[in-house]
C-alpha cells in the first residue's frame, strides 16, 4: 500500500502559518521560499514554507496559479501526494482509470511531481523519489 507523504495548505500567509504549526505541533521547518524576513506582514505570490512531522512534508503555499480552478483566494488543503515505484506505469493506470492530467511545471529547485485529478477533482500528485522530511528521503 503507498502512503501519502506530501500535503499541501494554500494560505494567505505561508510563513505565519508555519510558525503557528510549529508552536502547535512542533514540526521542523525544512525551508522558505519567498518570504522576506524584512517585512514578515507581507506575504508575495509565490511564497511558502516546507514543514516536517517526520514522515509527511506539509507545503503551506501561497500559490501563483490556479491548479485547481477555485480561483486564487482558495484557502486550505490543496493536494496531497504519494510516492510511486514507477512513475512511468502509473501515470498509464491512472489514465486508465480517468485520472485527469494537471498541467504543472516545477519551480526552479521545486520538487519534480506530476499532478492529476481525480473523480472528485481533487489534486494529487505523484512522485518517484520522496519530498524533504517525509519518510524515505
């Protein structure tokens, strides 16, 4: 059975989101993207932190884009992801099994991931190697 080791938030404010996560839980902070320490009200389009709980890598996104078409002020869980042994052959089952492809490009030094919706249309993703901080990186 594949765990899911990725979750993704899309916030308003990446960073005072991470660090109310950290205080709550007590996650790590992996990395920031975007976020200014000079002004930490302000939170620019793309911007995020990357968390782990140790097993999961938990993306608190303010995203540039509309993945999932709910318009750029949708708040909250935006995808999850798992690890895959072949991403080849279940990209094919997926499709197979109406799996929707999602048009996605890494940002430079982002994870690699293909993205699909599924019947639902929810967003996930699917990888051959696992995200910082979850388990079998």
């Amino acid at each position: 059975m594949l765990r899911i080791r990725h979750i993704a938030l899309a916030s308003d404010h990446p960073g005072k989101a991470a660090d109310f996560y950290k205080e709550a839980f007590g996650f790590q902070e992996l990395r920031r993207f975007g976020l200014d320490p000079a002004t930490p009200d302000v939170a620019k389009r793309p911007s995020g932190v990357f968390l782990s709980d140790g097993a999961i890598n938990i993306a608190i996104l303010k995203f540039n884009d509309d993945q999932l078409g709910k318009g750029m002020d949708f708040l909250g869980i935006h995808h999850f992801g798992v690890v895959v042994d072949d991403t080849e052959a279940w990209m094919k089952k997926l499709e197979a099994m109406g799996a929707v492809s999602v048009p996605y490009e890494a940002p430079k030094g982002g994870h690699a991931e293909i993205k699909y919706k599924g019947p639902d249309g929810v967003v996930f993703d699917i990888t051959g190697h696992a995200w910082e901080g979850s388990e079998g990186a």
